[in-house]
C-alpha cells in the first residue's frame, strides 16, 4: 500500500525508509482503506498499527 505509486500523493515512505507519512487523511481512510481492511475508520487503521508494533 505504501509503495503503490498510484497512492504517493496519500502516503509515501520518510526519506530513510523505516516509518510512512499520511498526507490526507480522510481521502485516504476513503479510497484505500476499504481496498484493505474490512473499514475505513483511520482510528482503527492507526490502533491496529500500533498493536501490530507494540512487540
């Protein structure tokens, strides 16, 4: 998702390469979101990511 081209103006990596950017948060809990998950609730995204991280 993060380095599908088509998304860049969405989300792109930080210039080392170890955490991601979200430009516009509501396109794109609305566009790819869905395409992933089974919601487009960003607070779900970022808590998923956070337990996904927390180990």
């Amino acid at each position: 998702m993060v380095s599908d081209e088509k998304y860049q103006s969405l989300i792109s990596w930080n210039a080392t390469g170890t955490s991601f950017y979200i430009m516009r948060v509501q396109e794109f809990a609305a566009t790819v979101l869905p395409l992933h998950f089974k919601h487009s609730n960003f607070s779900s995204f970022v808590r998923q990511l956070n337990m996904y991280f927390s180990f």
